[in-house]
C-alpha cells in the first residue's frame, strides 16, 4: 500500500529527521509551511493523511483544517499543537479534527497515528479474517451438534456478531465463507426443525422454547403486575441482525436489561405469528375460539384487522383489566404519536406497530431502485438502520425515555433473501406466500420441503378436510411451473417470510430502561 502523507508546519525544516523516518518505512512525504500551500497540495494530490500544525502564520491550523474538511471531509487530518488548551480543542473537535498529537512529538507517535488512521481498516480486515478463521471450526462444530433451541440461538447471535464484522471487511473471500457457513446453519437448523417443531406444543418438555403466542402472557405481563406501565414496541419483520444495527443509537437512551431471542411460529407470517402474539393463542385456537377474526389465506379480507380486539380478548380470558391503548403506528404520520406520547403512557399498556421495515420488503421486490438500495443483507440491514435513524419512531423513543415506563421492542418474525427456487402446483385456492403453500392438491417433492399433512398437530387451522401446509427450508422460494423462469427471475434475491430459516423463526425480544 502507497500512503501519501501532506505535513503541514511553518518550521518544517526542524521535522526532517521525522520525516526522513517516515521515508525509510516507504511512505511518501510532501510538507508546506502554510495553509494555502497546503491547500493548493491537497487540490492536486491524493493524500491518506495530513499532519496540520495549530499554530501557523497567515491561515491559522483550525482554518486550514476547516477548509480542508470542507472539500475533502474524509481525510483524515492529525493536529499537531504546543497546547491543550480546552477551547483550542473544543474548536478543533467541532471542525471535524480526527486526532491531535502534542509537541514535542517524536517518531513512534507520528507512526502509531498513522497506523490507527490509515492502516486501521487494513489491520482490522486482517484481524477479522484470522479471528474468524480461528472461530470456523469451531461454530462447525457448534453448529453440527445443536440439539435445543437455545444451543441454535446462541450459535445465531455468534453468527450474527460475525456477519457484522466481516460485513465491515473488504476481504470478499472471508465473506464468501461466511456465506456457506450461514447456509450450513440454516441447512442443520431445517432438520431441527423437522425433528423437533412437534415437540414444541407438548406441555410436558422442559425445552419447548418461548413462542409468539406465549410471548406477551410469559414476558410483558408480569412486567405490568409488578407495578410498571409498558410500551410495547412492534417492528414487522425485525431481525436480530437489524437489532444490532440500531442498538448504538439507542443506547444514549435506553439501556438493555434483557436480551432473549424467541421463536416465531409456523408459518412466520403477519397472518398468523402476529395474530398468535396478540391473542396468546395459536392460530387453530384462534380460528375455534374467535371465528369471527380470523380469515384464511384465500379469503380477500385483510388478514392484520383484529389485532387490538384479540389482545383485548387476551386480557380478558386472563382476568387482565389494564388500561390499554394500541396503535398501528407504522401508517400514521409522526406528530399525532408524538402529541399524545404523554397521554399514552399513562396507560399500564401501550402497544405501537410499525410495518416500515416489511414496507421495505415489498418495496424491494416490487422496484428496481430499491433492489439496488439493499442488494445484500448488508446494504438491507444498513437501510434500516439509516430508517430508524431518522423516523419518527426513535424521535418517539426519545421522548419516552423521559416517562417512567418500561420500554420492550420485538417483532413478529423475520425474513430472508431468497436464492433458490422449488416447483409446487397447486390449485386456485392455494395460498400465494412464496415461503409457505396451504391448500388441498399440492403437488411437490417431500425432500424439498417441511410438509404437515395434519395441520392440526402443530394447532394450525385448515379450510377443507384435505388442506395441508409445506414450509419452505433455508433460502428456497416455491415457484409455479407455469411461467417458471420469469417469476424464479423476479423473486430470486428478493426478502420473504413465511419459512423456516434462522433469520425468520430466531427473533429478538428487547426490554430497556431509560438511561
């Protein structure tokens, strides 16, 4: 690597000897002794690196450093001042300085700034690719020998905190590794899933995980009977990896008090884990108890419409006489939640949706523009963070912190980027999802997928006698034959929910207290 390094002091010639040393360890040096010099040299090179000293005739250190900043806002500038005055470096800090090194400075010091400002990235790429090569075998083995659900996810938040890391790396191959290590994962985690997912509902086993329907009876309540209001935060198809990209942003506000990662439902779709969450039933329950509010795949009514009245049934069938307040905040402008924030909390429940990221989604699929905007899971996950960054949604958090409630953040499930795609037939009530099939004349290869010839057995509800469900498995999509290669075209690389993978069914349940 070619680093070239701008100096800029009215005494350059008192520097030779560092300058020399940095020449001998192969980096290139030019020097000016004042801020036009040093401007004119910045227009015409294509420097890593400047060292800027504060005190200088004519333009001062802070306004070169201004200027420069102004057309060159990521080069990184080192000033270089006899004082530590606090104003100096209250000026400087505000013009954007990256770091400052006190005179006398002596050779080390000028190396070391230049390693942590120039080689960092390099040095962290190389740091990540060994660490993660190192840690390869052994998630293997970790993922190989999962036999619980808390095994699985403790291997996906380690998968997760490595995806971040390499996702800041620009060594494309230890990406590609990582790839197949999450396509391993996801391989092991369908034949857990076919293995254990009946197992789940038998009240006997002491390893049935938490799931969508039992999240707000076993979490949330108990929260309100010990004597604290909530607000209930749910983002549509937020995953763990999205979580962590907003964590940092909201860490100045609130501080994480618990951590668990929960298990979506079959199938992990808004029509039936949302409506489990609510209800605190699954969706068979749901469909027997409360006909009236659930509609199956092939009616054209809203699927999402009673989510209120089935909490509000929730409560009652528990003896619960909360004060409540719900809101589908996602298709609402900002200002009416944030006017009635205080009012809100005063309830000992107030529960917010927000369908943003599933709008994405859609979005992703549907437009060509956004497909560019979130090619990978990385640029995905970087959408949303740069969305919550600036919706109304954290503005709203903000302000909450300085109520006393507890504030719990989850989801309903997640979603994956699809890659590959799986013929079914079926007849004209088949249900569309590209995740999951419901209908009675499905036709498929039993391999390809998780099938539930009795849906009953997992308390799923069916609208014929015949009807069955199959899920799809890792990153598989369920494509028709007619018109087969436009739509495996149109769907492949895009997001979609409803099947079994570690990114839809391992999803976060958050509780914070303000800072």
């Amino acid at each position: 690597m070619n680093v070239s390094i701008l100096w800029v002091d009215d005494e350059i010639d008192l520097l030779r000897s560092h300058i020399l040393f940095l020449e001998q360890k192969n980096y290139r040096v030019l020097t000016a002794t004042n801020g036009e010099d040093a401007l004119e040299l910045v227009e015409q090179n294509d420097f890593d690196l400047v060292f800027l000293d504060e005190n200088m005739p004519g333009l001062s250190g802070l306004q070169t450093l201004a200027l420069i900043k102004e057309t060159h806002p990521m080069l990184p500038v080192v000033m270089i001042t006899k004082s530590e005055e606090e104003n100096i470096m209250d000026q400087a800090v505000g013009a954007k300085i990256d770091d400052y090194l006190i005179k006398p400075v002596n050779p080390n010091q000028v190396l070391l700034s230049i390693k942590k400002h120039v080689h960092n990235r390099v040095l962290v790429n190389e740091k990540t690719t060994t660490d993660y090569r190192q840690a390869f075998g052994v998630l293997g083995q970790q993922i190989g020998m999962a036999r619980t659900f808390k095994e699985w996810a403790d291997i996906y938040k380690k998968l997760i905190q490595w995806g971040i890391q390499i996702s800041e790396s620009s060594d494309s191959n230890i990406g590609q590794v990582f790839q197949m290590q999450m396509s391993e994962a996801n391989n092991e985690f369908g034949k857990f899933i076919k293995n254990h997912y009946y197992s789940w509902f038998d009240p006997k086993n002491e390893e049935r995980p938490l799931m969508s329907h039992n999240v707000l009876r076993n979490m949330v309540f108990p929260i309100i009977d010990s004597g604290q209001n909530v607000l209930l935060i749910l983002i549509d198809n937020f995953r763990f990896d999205q979580w962590k990209a907003i964590q940092g942003l909201i860490a100045p506000y609130w501080r994480v008090e618990k951590e668990v990662i929960y298990s979506s439902i079959l199938p992990t779709a808004t029509q039936y884990a949302r409506n489990a969450f609510f209800s605190g039933l699954m969706p068979l329950e749901i469909q027997r108890m409360h006909p009236e509010l659930w509609v199956f795949d092939e009616e054209e009514s809203g699927k999402n419409l009673y989510e209120e009245e089935l909490l509000k049934r929730q409560l009652q069938r528990l003896g619960k006489s909360y004060r409540m307040h719900y809101e589908k905040a996602g298709n609402l402008a900002g200002a009416p939640v944030k006017l009635n924030l205080k009012e809100m909390l005063k309830n000992q429940l107030t529960v917010l949706v927000y369908n943003f990221i599933d709008v994405i989604s859609h979005a992703r699929t549907e437009m060509e523009m956004m497909r560019h905007l979130a090619s990978d899971e990385a640029a995905y996950v970087s959408l949303t963070r740069s969305w919550f960054k600036h919706s109304d949604l954290f503005m709203l958090l903000k302000e909450a912190a300085e109520a006393n409630v507890k504030l719990v953040i989850t989801t309903d499930h997640g979603t994956i980027r699809v890659k590959n795609p799986v013929k079914v037939v079926g007849d004209k009530a088949t249900s569309t999802n590209l995740r999951y099939k419901l209908g009675k004349s499905l036709n498929y290869n039993p391999k390809e997928v998780f099938e539930i010839r009795k849906p009953e057995d997992i308390h799923l509800p069916k609208p014929n006698v015949s009807s069955s469900y199959i899920f799809a498995l890792g990153y598989d999509y369920f494509v028709y034959p007619n018109n087969y290669n436009y739509y495996v075209k149109y769907y492949r690389d895009t997001f979609q929910h409803g099947g079994i993978s570690v990114e839809e069914m391992l999803v976060p349940y958050l509780e914070f207290k303000a800072v």
